[in-house]
C-alpha cells in the first residue's frame, strides 16, 4: 500500500471508528496497526510498536504530567480553593456581578496549580453554587460564567494540554507553560468583564453583596498565601531557568504537600486517595499517547503534510488567512470531537505547516489549547457542557444561554490573540536560557 494512501485510510478509519463509540485509544492504536501491516508488512509494524511503546515509556518530555496531576490531586483534598473563593468574594463584594467575577478570579488562580478545566470548574463551582443560590443570583449566568472561566485552567500554567502538545510537537514545554500566563491573565480580565457589564445593566443577573470591614478583607488573605506560594514556586523557578518543567513539578508537589499536611490537616487516607486518582488519570492518558505515537508515525511516514504544505503555498493567499482557516476548522472539530483526539489528529498536519510558514510553534501551541478549551463547551459533544450539567442540575438550553456571552468573549478572545502574537511571545522572550 502506498504510504499517503495509507496515511489516508488511517485518518479515515480512526474517525469511522470513533463515531461507532470505540475508545481513542483503541481507534488510533487498532487502525494504526491494521494500516501499519498493509503499508509495512508486519515485522515492521510490531517492532515499530514495541519500540514505539518502550520510548514513551522511557521518554522525559512527558514526566513533568504525573507530577502536576499529583499536585492537583493532593489540592482536591484540601480547601485552598474554597479559602480562595471566600478571599476574593470579601474584596469583589461591591462589584456588580461581584460573585461571579470572584468565582473566575478564583479560577484563574486555581488554574496555576490544577491545570485542567473540569477539576478548576468543579472545584470551584461547590464552593461557589451555594453562594449564587444564596445571594439569588441568575443560575444560568452564573454556572455559564464557571463553564467558560474554566479555560483558564488549561491556559495558565501548569496545563496537562499543553503537556500532551508539547509531547507530540516537540515544542519546548517550559516556554511554552510561560507563553500561557500573560494571555491566561488577559482571559481572566475579559472574562470578569462580562459579568460587571451584564449585571450593571441588569442587576436581577448578579447584585452587588455590599460592603465588607477591611478587617474581613485583611483576614480573608490568609487563605490566599498557598496558591501564590504554589505559583512563585512553579513558575518563578521555570521562568528564571533554575529548573525545568520536570523539576518544577517536583518542587510543586512537594511544597503542595507540605502545606497540605502542615496547615490542612492531609493525612495518610487523603493522600493515599490523591494518589490513586492521579494513577488512574496519568494511565489513561499515557495509553492514549502511545497509541497516537504510532499514528503519528503511519502519517509522518507518508507525504500529506509535505503535500499540504505545497497546496497551501500554491493557494498564494495571506498566511494568517491560513491561520484563520485552521483556528475555523479546529472550532468546528471542537464541536464534535474531544480535545486530544484533535491534537492527534491535526497537530502533525498543521504544527509543520504552520512553522514552515514562519510562524512561532510556541505560539501556535497557546492558540491550540484555547481551541481545546472552547470545544469543551460547545455542543452537541462538549465535555464540561454535560460534566456541568450534571453536577449542577441545569437543563441544557438554560445552561448554553448561560454560556453565550461568555462565549462570545472567548472567541473575541481567540481573534486578539491570532491578530497580536507579540502577547504570547513577549514573556517567553525575555527568559532566561
């Protein structure tokens, strides 16, 4: 078989699969290996398998992963996030909409230590549901405005998606954790911004909570020091080039740890279950990456991406039209297919293309993981849309009314980000070597 052909039929089989229901990992490594025996014969294909599995088994650039997933575990079992919350509703308390501007502020914080959306959104939204319901506000605005707020979990380092990019890109992972953190505080910005206009014009969405003693405030801080001590920790240290992503990881989860044991009471028994859930996490994840590298390999071996290249040049159109096109096409994919089945799908076709274009990979990768993000909240397959729905009792049509203008602002969002790259580079530009 001739290898585009092949790579053809591997794209083609893996997307019939998925839609009959079957697993990603089992889609990509059952088609992978099928096509690989036609194409290679299957002395080939095994051994490129086996070697495939031992090299990711054994490859570095994915380890700082189940570290940040352990310090995530290990802060489920504490309660920084509520302490967060309550910190930054006592300051926010005057603002129209003040609840729901603390909630994504709390997430964006949050998100320097969780790095995935669904756990910053649930963690968050059990500390905050209660406080919407009690101060009545609107509960579709307000579990709309935690849906969206949780972007920011995958954007601000660290961010388990911006591991799995880094891994099947090659890009390096600390630069690119750096080039999430200025536009993760832009989101955050725009975010916020929704709730006050909204909630100004019609105060039924979110009243203000009034005012709260400066003696309430100064206290509410102390809840705070853990996270920005979590934060300096990780990113201070990648940022000035004293550890890198793996060792931060490190440094995190021990810090995490001792804070947790020292001033949150963990015991064995919460460890122990922080453990296991990041075990189980880190496993699902590492079978769906070997199963891709050898989808990868089917498709690299094969003249798709070379051939996609030169019919893009021969288009002669602006190359951010090209840019635009691709940040279309993911947004729609996104609609349909989860997050991580699209980087395998797309990244090695568009990364390649994209760079030998004369863009900057660091910054394709933030525009990557801001697509993933929205996909999980568009339907009819958007993830955080159903995990939300379910956790809070919201019927679909409330929920996605809910979501819109948040929506709006992310894909607003999106568009600022393709049009000034310079706010992605700026931060990874001036670290040191």
């Amino acid at each position: 078989m001739d290898y585009t052909l092949a790579a053809v039929v591997c794209v083609g089989g893996m997307l019939f699969l998925l839609m009959l229901g079957i697993p990603i990992a089992y889609s990509l490594g059952f088609i992978s290996v099928i096509v690989g025996v036609l194409a290679f014969g299957d002395a080939a294909v095994f051994q490129r398998a086996g070697g495939a599995t031992f090299q990711m088994l054994f490859k570095l650039s994915w380890t700082p992963l189940p570290l940040f997933m352990l310090l995530a575990c290990i802060i489920s079992e504490t309660t920084i996030g509520a302490d967060l919350f309550l910190a930054t509703r006592k300051w926010l308390s005057r603002i129209p909409g003040g609840l729901l501007v603390a909630s994504i502020m709390g997430q964006a914080a949050m998100s320097a230590a969780l790095g995935a959306s669904t756990p910053t959104i649930i963690a968050m939204g059990k500390v905050a549901e209660p406080e919407f319901k009690k101060n009545q506000y609107n509960k579709p605005f307000a579990i709309g405005a935690l849906v969206c707020g949780g972007v920011l979990g995958p954007l601000i380092p660290p961010s388990a998606t911006m591991i799995i990019f880094a891994v099947i890109s090659n890009v390096p992972l600390g630069k690119l954790f750096i080039a999430g953190l200025v536009p993760g505080i832009l989101l955050a910005l725009m975010l916020s911004a929704v709730p006050v206009i909204m909630c100004w014009r019609k105060p039924s969405l979110g009243p203000p909570l009034g005012p709260v003693p400066w003696k309430e405030r100064v206290i509410s801080l102390k809840g705070v020091w853990p996270i920005i001590v979590v934060m300096v920790a990780i990113l201070g240290s990648i940022y000035m080039g004293i550890a890198t992503p793996t060792e931060a990881g490190g440094v995190g989860c021990f810090v995490v740890l001792i804070i947790a044991v020292g001033f949150y009471r963990l015991r064995f028994k919460g460890l122990f279950r922080a453990m296991k859930e990041t075990a189980v996490l880190n496993g699902m994840i590492l079978i769906v990456i070997i199963a891709a590298s050898f989808f990868t390999y089917i498709i690299g071996s094969s003249t798709l991406a070379k051939s996609l290249y030169q019919f893009v040049i021969s288009l002669q159109v602006p190359h951010i039209l090209v840019v635009v096109s691709i940040m279309i096409l993911l947004i729609i994919l996104g609609c349909f297919i989860d997050g991580i089945t699209i980087m395998m799908l797309t990244v090695p076709f568009f990364v390649p293309l994209l760079t030998n274009l004369g863009f900057n990979p660091l910054w394709i990768g933030v525009l990557y993981v801001v697509n993933m993000e929205i996909g999980l909240i568009t339907p009819p397959m958007g993830l955080n849309l159903f995990i939300t729905r379910n956790t809070f009792k919201l019927g679909s049509g409330e929920l996605l009314r809910g979501i819109l203008p948040f929506l709006c602002v992310l894909i607003l969002f999106l568009a600022v980000l393709v049009a000034f790259p310079d706010i992605t580079l700026w931060l990874p530009s001036m670290m040191r070597k």
